[in-house]
C-alpha cells in the first residue's frame, strides 16, 4: 500500500479508503442502491405508529362514555350462531336493527331536541331525556333496538348530533315456543339464560369480548328439540291449564335410548324476544330449574328397587289391610282395598300402605342409595343452565323412607324423573339427558349399567298393566296403538308449613310403545281444579289424559308407527 499517495490526496477528491479490502474485495464507493426503500420503510413504520399512538391518546383523552362506546362497538355487532332444531328449523338468529345516540357537544338546543325525539319516541323519561342532551358529554346512548320505523321518523327530524349506529340483535322467530330452553341474550347480544348461555359458556363470550365474532359466519348450533313435537307439548298444556285451572303446567319427551330431549317446555312462560317477561317470578322452567315432591310416581322406583333388590319378586304380596301408625303419623290409601295385594295390585292401585312395606323389606340404606344410583338426589349434569339441586332429609329415619317411598320428603325436578324412568324403561342404563343430538352409540359410552335388565322388563310389564288394566289409575292415558304404560303421581302440597288436602301437585310418566320403548312423556299439573262432570282432581282425571293427547299427536312425527295387533286378536278371538 503506497501511503505518500494517499498523504497527497486533497481532501475532496473522495473516498480515502483503498479500493479493495483485505480479503481482495471491491470496495462500494458510491451511495448504497437500496437507501430509497430503506427510507420508505422508516417512513411508514413512522405513519403506521403514529396513527395507532393518535388514536391512542384520543381514547384515553376521551370522556368515559365514548370510549366505552368505542370498545362497545365490536360487542354490539358480534355475530352470534343460529340455534336450529333437529331438522333445521330456526329457533334463534340474528338480524340487524339501529341503536339511537347523542352527540351532546353537538346539540344546537337541547330543549328543541328532546321535544322532536319525544314526538316519536313518547315513552322516554323526558326529565332524564333533557338532562342527557343538556350534558358536555361527547357520547350518550339513547335507545337500543330501534325499529325501522322509528329509524326513519328520526331520520326525517333532522336533528343534529343524533346518530345511530347499526347492532345485531337476536330474534326467536317461534316466540315462547321453545323460550325455556333457548333461553334469550341481553341488549349487548350475550347469553344470559337456556341454551344461548350455555353456547356463551363454551367459549363464544371469550370470543366475543376479544372481537373475533365481528362478521363471522358461525355455524349454526342443532339442538335435540323437535319443533313440531314442541308445539305440540305446548299446545296441548295451555289446554290442560285452561281446562283444569291450573296454575301451571310443564313436560317432557325424552329419547330413552340416548337420553335426547326431544320437546320440553312450562306455563306460564314467556316471549324470549322480550326478555323482560323472565323476569316475573312465575314464568319459571318448572322442569329443570322446579323442586316438588312427585308423589306416587316415586312408586315407580321404590318398586323397581324391590324387585332390584331380590328381597321382593313380582308374585309377592304384601298386607294392605290396615293403615301403618309409625312417627306419631298414620299412613293410609287413598281408595283402600283392605286385604292382602300383590305388587302387581300394589302399583295399579297405587297403595301407600303396599309401597311403604316394600321400602322396608329393603331398608333405610339401600332406599337412599337406589334413589342416589338412580340420579334422583344430587344436581342433574346437562347443558341446560337452570338445573336445581334436590333436598332430601339430612338423616333419613324409618318415617322418612316410609314417607319417600309414595313421593313425599324428598323433592326433585321433573326432568330428572322422567330421566329416571328412561333407565327403567331402556334396559336399566342411566344416560345423562342432553339437549343436543346424540347417537345411539354416543348414549351407549355415556350409559351406566344401575339397574338389572330384568328389574327393567318387569317395570316395562307394570307399566303397561296400569294403562291397559281397567282397575289401573293411568287408563285414561290411553292411546290405541300405541302401548302406553306409565304412573300417577297426585302429591299433596306444603303450604304454611303443612300438608293442604286441597292444594295438589298432579303427574303422569308414561313411556310408550311399551313392547320397545323409545320415549318418555312426563306431564306436571300444578294445583288442578275438578273438572265438571269428574269426580275427583287427581292426576289419572287430568295429568294422564293430558299425557295421552301429547302422545296421540306427536307419535307418527316422531316415527312411532301405530300396531293394532292386539285390538285385532282380540276382535278375532270376539268373533
């Protein structure tokens, strides 16, 4: 390297540095090609950031009420999924409505204004209405769900600083059809009770708040229900409820082999799209979320743990002759025979007396824990958010097993019952019911194996024998063709801390056909009065006729094909 050469140099003659490097490399000299993009670059990631740290420092510079709208906005327009039935009807979806807002600042003369929205909206608080517009606020909501009319008139009115902004709100084309179970959402569009709460439990509502639902088309959720079977379970209890004069009514159909709820609903009820109506304290889901002492259709399972037990078989007998005296109480029937019954007699004459001996032969132990085996004691599992917890005695005594053996002292739902029954009448496997379809094969791995296949054949005998049996209190449930066989329950009710002998708790469970059964219908009736022309209020005069039009209805809808065949034999034999 000659260094007196570079001495020389004058020091704009360019770069000082020799020409190659080191390692023999040219050396670039000029300016470097890609300074352009580089600078380019810098210049967005600058913009880019700027425009974020701005509209960072306008939310936190704004009053509280716009950026609560501001962070509102991506909640108020998150799609939610459809709720669909079985075959595809709509049960839930979305449609778009406009929301009313205010632009205080921007409010020319708040006392014009208000007037002008009055004229439309007459309903409005015109006090709180003034003082919203008077405000220095920069946001104020004014109302929510606007009809399109309404949106229209405020359009014509012109005002300035009124504004609306578009939301997704939910409707439930069927009303009150089906509200108990797809429950209804708030005015932010979130589940808030029945299925729509239970979507948002799985993870929509985390979806939501981190406002990912905006604009996604989400799949719509299939529920078990049946749409047709449901206004027809529903038709046929506001019926029930005129006629007898209750004060409320509820049912069930349930699939006994995967433990599907195929139709489910109570009265009063009330109109999801007007979620307000929930809020009145009769219109409550009776089925799931309803505690009551079911009466003497607990004799179905104080008699399935009988026969469980091998203590009791089905050509045993038992003296009903004299009322029991035990605790200080005296336990009696209603229509007393006054002999000796079998537990064939015992079921279809619904004997309090046979019953309660049939809970002694198994003991105080075993009682409790067939109930507990069965589900009836602790709080039912499914999706259903409104489920209750039963009550039962804290110790159970010889009185109470007596008393609990025909349905009085423990209370439990309605829905578990007839899930219950489902394990008597399916083989004896208790599935765990579900308001969302599942197979046959699904039901099967969910299955427990509580009760002795024979214990189930012969409850499926009884039944039968207590609907087809002229003598049995389920007769009335009758439906030709279809081999009903089910259970009365009339259940004197607590009021003022005692039994009344006029306030009655009415129920049938009844599953059908009998010779394969696939569904249960269970009917409540809640404080019936005589019907004219009856003699009594008790359930076979109006729970169990109630079950049989449910049946004979929705039977062929829900493939149950009629057979006449015993009719026919027995017109042959006649002949």
């Amino acid at each position: 390297m000659d260094v007196k050469k570079l001495l020389r140099r004058k020091p704009d003659a360019g770069p000082t540095l020799p020409e190659f490097d080191a390692f023999g490399r040219r050396r670039r000299l000029g300016p470097p090609k890609n300074r352009g993009r580089i600078t380019l670059a810098i210049g967005l990631f600058v913009g880019i950031y700027g425009v974020i740290g701005g509209r960072l420092v306008m939310w936190g510079a704004a009053p509280t009420d716009v950026a609560s709208a501001y962070a509102a906005s991506d909640q108020i327009m998150a799609a939610r999924p459809d709720l669909i039935d079985r075959n595809g009807e709509v049960l839930a979806t979305d449609i778009r409505t406009a929301s009313l807002f205010a632009e205080p600042r921007r409010i020319i003369d708040a006392d014009e204004a208000s007037e002008l929205l009055l004229s439309v909206l007459p309903d409005m608080d015109p006090k709180w209405l003034y003082s919203r517009l008077a405000s220095k606020a920069g946001f104020a909501w004014l109302r929510r769900e606007l009809t399109p009319g309404q949106q229209q008139a405020i359009l014509d009115l012109g005002i300035p600083g009124i504004g609306f902004r578009t939301e997704k709100r939910r409707f439930y084309p069927g009303g009150s059809t089906a509200g108990f179970v797809t429950g209804h959402v708030n005015v932010d569009n979130q589940g808030t009770a029945g299925m729509e709460k239970y979507i948002d439990d799985q993870g929509y509502r985390a979806l939501q708040n981190a406002g990912l639902a905006v604009g996604t088309d989400l799949e719509p959720v299939r529920l078990s229900i049946d749409l047709r079977v449901q206004h027809i379970l529903r038709d046929e209890l506001a019926a029930a409820m005129t006629r007898y004069k209750a004060i409320a009514v509820g049912g069930v159909v349930l699939d006994v082999n995967t433990g599907e709820v195929v139709a489910m609903t109570s009265l009063p009820d009330y109109d999801p799209n007007d979620s307000k109506q929930a809020l009145d304290k009769d219109r409550m889901n009776r089925m799931s979320a309803g505690l009551y002492e079911m009466g003497s259709t607990f004799k179905t399972f104080t008699t399935a743990m009988a026969l469980d037990s091998g203590k009791v078989k089905l050509t045993d007998s038992f003296d009903a002759s004299r009322p029991i005296r035990i605790g200080g109480f005296t336990i009696s029937d209603f229509h007393g025979k006054k002999r000796v019954l079998s537990v064939p007699e015992v079921f279809i004459y619904s004997s309090n007396i046979g019953t309660a001996k049939e809970a002694e032969a198994v003991g105080i132990e075993g009682h409790q824990e067939f109930l507990t085996r069965m589900g009836l004691l602790s709080r039912m599992q499914t999706e259903l958010p409104e489920v209750a917890t039963p009550t039962q005695p804290k110790v159970w005594k010889q009185i109470n097993s007596v008393t609990i053996s025909f349905g009085h002292g423990v209370s439990t739902t309605p829905l578990q019952t007839a899930v219950a029954a489902a394990t008597l009448m399916n083989g004896g496997r208790h599935i765990p019911p579900t308001f969302l379809p599942r197979s046959r094969a699904e039901a099967d791995a969910l299955a427990t194996q509580v009760v002795d296949p024979k214990t189930s054949e012969q409850m499926r005998y009884l039944f039968r024998l207590n609907v087809a049996d002229q003598r049995g209190s389920g007769k009335s449930a009758e439906v030709d063709g279809y081999k009903v066989g089910g259970k009365t329950g009339t259940a004197n009710k607590v009021v003022n801390g005692r039994y009344s002998d006029t306030a009655k708790f009415n129920a049938f469970l009844a599953a059908f056909p009998m010779d394969n059964p696939r569904y249960i219908v269970l009917v409540v009736i809640d404080e019936p009065k005589r019907e004219e022309g009856k003699p009594y209020a008790t359930a076979g005069w109006n729970a169990a006729p109630t079950v049989g039009a449910v049946i004979r209805r929705s039977a062929t809808l829900l493939g149950v094909r009629p057979d006449f065949g015993d009719q026919a034999k027995s017109l042959l034999v006649s002949y």
